[in-house]
C-alpha cells in the first residue's frame, strides 16, 4: 500500500503501526484528536491531521488520495466502557460508521479494523481460535464485535474489504525507541508492574490467586506491538493483492501468568515490586490465550518480538526515564 491513512496514529498501538509503515515504505497519514494519543508519538516523516471521528466533514477530507485505512481510534477502558456506554457506542461504532461512509464515499476500498480478544467474552476453551463463539461480557468487547458485523455488510454491500485483527494483549515498545508517549493512566497489568517498579505507584494489586492456573494468578497470552504492527502492513498487503475479507487473532499462543509477569520483570531490571494479592477482578478468565494459525496461513505472520525478555525490556527503557 502507497498511501494509508492510520486513523488513531497518535495512540500506543497506532503509532507503532505508523512506524512499520513508513519503515515499509508507506505514504502515511495519521489522523487523530489526541484525546488518549499524544504529539510524541508522531513521526515527522507522516502527515498529521488533528481530527475526531465524530467529525464526518474531516474525515471525509482525509481521505482523499488514500488507498488504504488502517483503523485504530477507539476507547479501550473495559471499566469505563460499562460505567459510560453512551460514549463507547459514540466513539466506537458512530465514530467507525463515519469511518466507513467516508470511505465508501471516497472509493477507499481497504480496511485494517482493530479489534480485540474480548469480543469472545468468558472463553469456553482456554485456546481460542476465530471459530470459537463470540459472546461479549463488558460494552467494549461488544463495541468491537458489532464492528466486525457492520464490516461484513459494508463489504457485501460498499465493496470494501476489511482484516479484522483481534488483538490479545498488547504490550511492548519499539526497540528503536522511536514511540515516547506512554499511556496515561493505565488499567493493564505491565504498564502497571512499570509504574510500581519505577516507583510512580509504592505497591500494586495482583487480582486473585486462587485461579486453577500452575501459580494461582491468571495466564494471558501478551504480544509485542511491534509484532502486531508488522501483521497490519501484511494485513494491507494483503488486501491489495486482492486478499478476501478476514478476521484473525493475533497472539503467540504462550501464556504467562501474572506473577510470571512480575517476577521476570524484577529479574530483569533488578528492582523490587511490591504487590498485595486482591481479591479477583470481576470477569477475569483464568486462562486465555490465542491459536493464531490463520494470520500465520493467510499474512504470513509469525511474532518475532514477544519474548518475554523483549517485551519488558523494551517498556522499561521508557519507564526508566
Ligand atoms: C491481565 C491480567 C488481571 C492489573 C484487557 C482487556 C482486553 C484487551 C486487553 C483491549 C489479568 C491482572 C491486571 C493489575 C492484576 N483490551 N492484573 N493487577 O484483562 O487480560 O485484557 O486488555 O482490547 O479486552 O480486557 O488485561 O492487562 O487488564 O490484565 O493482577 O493491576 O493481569 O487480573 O489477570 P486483560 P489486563
């Protein structure tokens, strides 16, 4: 793809998605309000629009001379999304509507939509694969899915093909050191260890360990940025090679536990973390992890980034700081 608009190209995963982009040779446009996205994160090399997708004139603007939309720009706090879901169903599927119209408008044919492990709700496998059945437990995860449902008209009935990407969890930065945004307040569990490790928290709260899980504390599957990055610019090639439209899940398929989390960060950076053990999180699976067979088959995907190692590695170089 020559010129790609990255709709939330300001954002944690957006902006790595930015970097192997241009790193591809991408014409790149970043388009975002810079609610949760910040200045840091964009790379001089991209054009910047600062604009909402609740803003159809803007975004029907930015999309001129685009091929392809990669589309990240979404609210993200499980939490909040229960507590606010007037705003989640505003930004996340109003917002995306727009996204699409302004599209089918401008005879953009090409969508890379972001979505996420969380439309399969309480797993009835601890593996999951795409065929696994879809059955949401917090607003978010149906934000996402009712997306991926929108998409499979938009493409039956606009002509635009979409790769749904289902994220697990994401985590890691650049090696490069290229992102320098970190995200401000963070509800997720590495971001978290970081805080409580360089001191920005005195102790953090480890969610349960009693799970029927090898050390009591819940298995997820965690994949480095970078990697899902790398599965959009094949998820675009793909596309414009004529590729049919999919939805895939990204992940390594190897689960680490939270105190596996823990414990390999302190031994990696060499700094005590304090936690207590809490009480279980509401709604937390004990087990989750990805089959990710089919990007393998049909992108060619294969993390290379997510050991654990890289991951910690690589977010504590800007936690240090
Ligand atoms: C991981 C593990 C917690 C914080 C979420 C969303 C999902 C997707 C990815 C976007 C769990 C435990 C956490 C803490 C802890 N988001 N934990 N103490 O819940 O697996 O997935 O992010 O698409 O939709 O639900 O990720 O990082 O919140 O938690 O013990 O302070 O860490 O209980 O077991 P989760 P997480």
């Amino acid at each position: 793809m020559t010129n790609v608009l990255v709709i939330g190209g300001a954002g944690y995963i957006g902006s790595h998605v930015v970097a192997a982009l241009l790193d591809n040779g991408a014409t790149v446009t970043v388009f975002d309000n810079l609610s949760t996205g910040t200045r840091e994160n964009l790379f001089p090399t991209a054009r910047f629009i600062q604009g909402d997708i609740l803003d159809k004139q803007a975004l029907s603007a930015a999309m001129t001379g685009q091929e392809a939309v990669v589309h990240l720009a979404a609210k993200k706090a499980v939490g909040e999304s229960m507590q606010y879901p007037d705003k989640y169903a505003e930004n996340n599927i109003s917002g995306t509507l727009n996204v699409l119209n302004a599209m089918a408008e401008n005879k953009v044919k090409a969508f890379v939509f972001s979505s996420s492990a969380a439309v399969y709700g309480i797993p009835q496998e601890s593996v999951l694969d795409e065929t696994c059945p879809v059955d949401p437990i917090n607003f978010y995860g149906f934000t996402k899915l009712e997306i991926e449902r929108f998409l499979t008209w938009y493409d039956r009935l606009k002509d635009i093909r979409f790769v749904s990407l289902r994220y697990f969890n994401a985590v890691g930065y650049d090696a490069a050191g290229r992102v320098k945004g970190l995200e401000k307040n963070p509800q997720n569990l590495l971001p978290i260890i970081m805080e409580t490790a360089a001191g920005i928290r005195s102790k953090m709260a480890v969610f349960g360990n009693d799970y029927d899980t090898p050390d009591g504390t819940c298995i997820r599957d965690y994949i480095h940025v970078t990697d899902l990055a790398d599965a959009h610019v094949r998820a675009l090639h793909y596309l414009k090679t004529g590729g049919k439209s999919q939805i895939l899940n990204l992940g390594t398929g190897t689960g680490h536990s939270v105190m596996d989390m823990i414990q390999k960060t302190q031994e990696l950076i060499h700094r005590p973390i304090s936690f207590d053990i809490a009480p279980r999180r509401p709604g937390d699976p004990a087990k989750l992890t990805a089959k990710a067979d089919a990007a393998h088959t049909i992108l060619g995907w294969t993390p290379r980034h997510s050991s654990l190692d890289e991951i910690i590695l690589s977010t504590w170089r800007l936690y240090q700081k």
